[in-house]
C-alpha cells in the first residue's frame, strides 16, 4: 500500500513516511492510493474478535510496510484494557429502537480523541526507525482542549519522544485546564499563550516551518512532528471502530450480517466522519453518513449547497471542540470523489487560503450527496435535547453528542429514513459538567467544577469516569504564560536547549 498527496498525485510514500512527515511537502495531505476491500464475510468474522484483532485487521491493510510484530506492539500497546473504562473499548449501546449509540470516551482522557491518540505514538515511534534513523522526535500541539490532553497522555513517557503543548489562556474549560497542567510524564510540557485558539495555532505554524528552529534541532538530534488530525497516522485508527461498531450491531442482533445502517457524526474538522467514509468504501454497509454541525454550520451549508465560504460570523458555543471553520480533513474528501484530481483539490484549497471560500461543481456535489447527508441545532436545542435524552431513556450525553443526537431526530422526521442507526458518542458528560447539568436542572448552577461533577452524579446516578474524579487530588506542575512572540523561547526553555 503506497500513499500519495491530495496536490500532487505523483508522489508516493510508503505508510512510515506518511506518518513520520504528517503533511506532504507542497502542503497536500498524505491519502492512501487504493482503498481495501472487505467482503461481508471478511467482515462477518470480526463479530467474534476483541477490539485489538478487529484493529490488527483492519490497519494491516493500510500498514502493509509494519511487521506483525510491528503492529501487535502498537495495538495491543495502545488498547490496553487497564487504560480504557470498558472492556470494549469502544461500546455500542442501544438507547431507544433504532438509535445506537457508539461510545468513544472510554480512554484516559474522556473524549474521542484517545482513540487515535493512544495508538498514534506508537506508530510514529515505530515509523521513525523506519525512516528517521533514530531521531527524537518533538510533538508540538496547539490546542482548544480535548487534542491537547488526548496527545499528552498518549505520549508521555513514549522512548524517542517529547511533547509541548500550547494552549490559549481564557479559551479551554476548567476541567480541560487541569487536565493538562496536571499531566503526568518526564518527557511532557504544557503552556498557555495569551490569546485565542488560532493565535496558538498560528504561532505553532510559524515554529514548525522556522528553518533556524529546525536547523537548531537538528543539531540535537531531534525533529518536530505534528499530532493533529491532518496526520494520516491519526486517521486510520478511526476506521477500525466503524467496523467494530457494525460488529458489534450484529453481534447484539440489531441486524442481520449485510444490513445497510446510518452513521451520524458530531463533526468539527472532519476527521472523524471521514474515517467512516473510508470504512463505507472498504465495504462496511453503510448507507448515509450525516455530519451533524452545531451553530458553526459551515459544513451544512457546504454538504448542501457545494459553497464552502468561511466568511461568517464564528460562534462560540457548549460544544467547543467543533467550534470549527476550517475543516482540513474535507480536502481528502474532495480529492477522492474528484475522481482524484489533484489539480483541481490544490486550486480549491488555494482559493480558501485565498479568500477563505471555494465552490464545488454539480457533479462534485451529486457525488458527496450520494454519501452524505447534513443538519445542523442551535444551542437551545443541544440542552433540550440532553435533557430529552435522559428523561425518556436514562441515558446521559455530552454536548458533542447531543447536537449528533439532534441531527439524527431531525433527519429522521424529514427523510423517514430510519434504518438502524449509529451515532458517535464523543465525550463523557462529565468533561462538559456545566453544560450538561444545566440543561438536565433547566438552570445554570452556582458552583465550581468538581462540586458540579458531584451534582451531576448525584443528579443522574451516571458514573463518573475515573481519571476525571483524580485530578481534584493532583499538583499542578506547569503554569509557564507566554506572549505569541515569545514562543520560540519558550520552545527551546520547555526543550532545555
Ligand atoms: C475533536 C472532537 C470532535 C470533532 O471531531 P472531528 O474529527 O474534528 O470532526 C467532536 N467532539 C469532540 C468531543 C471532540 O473532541
């Protein structure tokens, strides 16, 4: 299996180096040249297997130049069952009827992102031998929160490798603060900039692509590399638990071996419903994929209209990590259902850089509708719908999966279309307290995070994951603020160059 780039299809790099590089060098993303195919028997035979052997068989078709010994260390490495709440891994629950819920949030840090970023360092480490010789490498992570706690647990302590993360000052969530400047590990560091998320983000850029900085590093021996979802190595864990979550619909009789299902994403940069776009083409029967946005509906406006115009007002909402206008995983998209056309990817993604829009033709838009379907909710309706949810069954979500949950009821009322369904389940409840137990009360409380985690078990009678209920006893160590300016210092102090 070779990999080429979404702006120039004559490049081709094997999986090591997709990973180990993170972004192809003329700016294009790293895609795999040939989809795999799965035939319903293939996947029939997952029924029977744990996670680890769904994942193993999955990823060794897209990892062909890892060994086995390669992959059994970097999966069963990252899936341990003492590291996740659920024996599953990643569960699939049936709420009401046809809505099943897949719970992503069982890892270390509660939210979906532990599922890429618990295998991701092992990839990355085992990629670098390959094709780095033996190069520490320097994670760098600009955050809004999830990411960059997701990225610090999966690396920390990880041989051959240091992590920095950055985050803005007033723009995570308490809990999301102190999960970070808690973190555990003698090769991690976090700081916070003042300023927003895309100050962060860009200083970041400026730091990765600083040939002094790089000049400086190599020197040392080291390099930096990229966690973020661009990096083809944090997309392909994601395919695995579409195929494990159809197991699983058949497993539990749900359907019948060969049934078509709906998958419906809670979305932000597109990396998550892209990986089931991918698990649709390998052959997992799934009829339409709905990206479910929250006010921030660009993408709805895009999947519906083929304008993706991201000149508009940005919101901040309760469910921040898809508070998002710029959604870099669509360029794979785009790029596959071009009929891979690279030309026409690297000129639609210029005029975003340009002008912050582009527009797709009728043909480009009748294929991603044949996929896709999109929908979007207001704030209000996230809490009414949280609140909907528990009372009718018991069962408690998170912001993030509530504007998913919207979507889909949406969806049904005005299509009819409702075959056995599967919604991802992003985030516990518990990471986004406030919200949730505001809109379970019908009020804002009065009270800071952990006594809102206790109100809210108290309240719903749902367990509170673990490593949440830890941090309420641990030191902090990191309260370094830095100016955007003083970044690369920072850097070199954090690194003790
Ligand atoms: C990152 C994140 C999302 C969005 O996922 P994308 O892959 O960026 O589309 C949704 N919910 C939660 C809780 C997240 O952390």
């Amino acid at each position: 299996m070779l990999y080429t780039s979404t702006r120039n299809n004559k490049i081709r790099v094997s999986s090591a180096q997709a990973i180990a590089q993170g972004i192809s060098e003329e700016g294009g993303l790293f895609v795999p040249c040939e989809i795999p195919q799965f035939s319903i028997d293939d996947i029939g035979k997952l029924t029977t297997m744990p996670y680890t052997e769904r994942a193993k068989t999955i990823l060794r078709t897209f990892l062909t130049d890892f060994s086995e010994e390669e992959l059994d260390y970097c999966v069963e490495g990252a899936y341990k069952k003492s590291k996740f709440s659920s024996e599953k891994i990643a569960p699939t629950v049936n709420v009401n009827k046809n809505e099943n819920i897949l719970e992503l949030w069982h890892g270390p840090t509660c939210a979906f992102k532990d599922m890429a970023l618990q295998l991701l360092p092992y990839l990355m480490t085992v990629s670098a031998k390959k094709t780095a010789k033996g190069k520490e490498i320097v994670i760098l992570v600009a955050t809004s929160g999830d990411t960059g706690k997701a990225a610090l647990e999966g690396f920390k302590n990880v041989e051959n490798t240091r992590i920095l993360v950055f985050y803005p000052v007033d723009g995570v969530s308490p809990m999301q603060k102190l999960q970070m400047t808690t973190q555990e590990g003698d090769n991690v560091a976090v700081c916070a900039i003042n300023g927003n998320f895309d100050d962060a983000q860009s200083a970041v850029k400026a730091i990765f692509t600083d040939s002094e900085i790089k000049a400086e590093l190599a020197k040392k021996n080291m390099m930096f590399s990229s966690a973020n979802s661009i990096n083809w190595g944090r997309l392909v864990p994601q395919i695995v638990y579409y195929f494990s979550a159809y197991a699983d619909m058949v497993e539990q009789g749900r359907i019948k071996l060969g049934e078509e299902i709906n998958v419906v994403v809670p979305t932000g940069n597109f990396g998550n419903i892209l990986a089931g776009y991918y698990a649709k083409k390998m052959g997992v029967p799934i009829k339409k994929l709905v990206c479910a946005s929250n006010s921030n509906n660009i993408l709805t406006d895009f999947l519906t209209t083929g304008d993706y115009d991201k000149n508009r007002d940005f919101y901040t909402t309760t469910s921040p990590s898809m508070d998002i206008l710029i959604s870099s995983n669509l360029e794979r998209l785009l790029y596959h259902l071009s009929g891979e056309d690279d030309k026409l990817v690297s000129d639609l993604m210029h005029s975003l850089s340009d002008g912050g829009k582009y527009t797709v033709s009728d043909t480009l838009l009748n294929n991603i509708k044949k996929d896709f379907a999109a929908g979007c909710c207001s704030e209000e309706e996230v809490f009414e719908t949280i609140k909907e949810q528990f009372e009718s069954y018991s069962y408690l979500i998170d912001t993030h999966t509530s504007v998913a949950v919207r979507v889909y009821c949406d969806y049904v009322k005005a299509t009819g279309d409702d075959i056995p369904t599967v919604i991802d389940s992003t985030a516990s409840p518990y990471k986004f307290s406030k919200s949730v137990l505001s809109a379970i009360l019908g009020k804002t409380p009065d009270a800071d995070e952990f006594e809102m985690v206790d109100e809210l078990n108290k309240a719903t009678n749902c367990e509170v994951p673990a490593p949440l209920k830890s941090l309420k006893d641990k030191a902090v160590r990191f309260n370094n603020v830095c100016d955007r300016e003083n970044m690369s210092e920072m850097v070199f102090s954090l690194l003790k160059l």
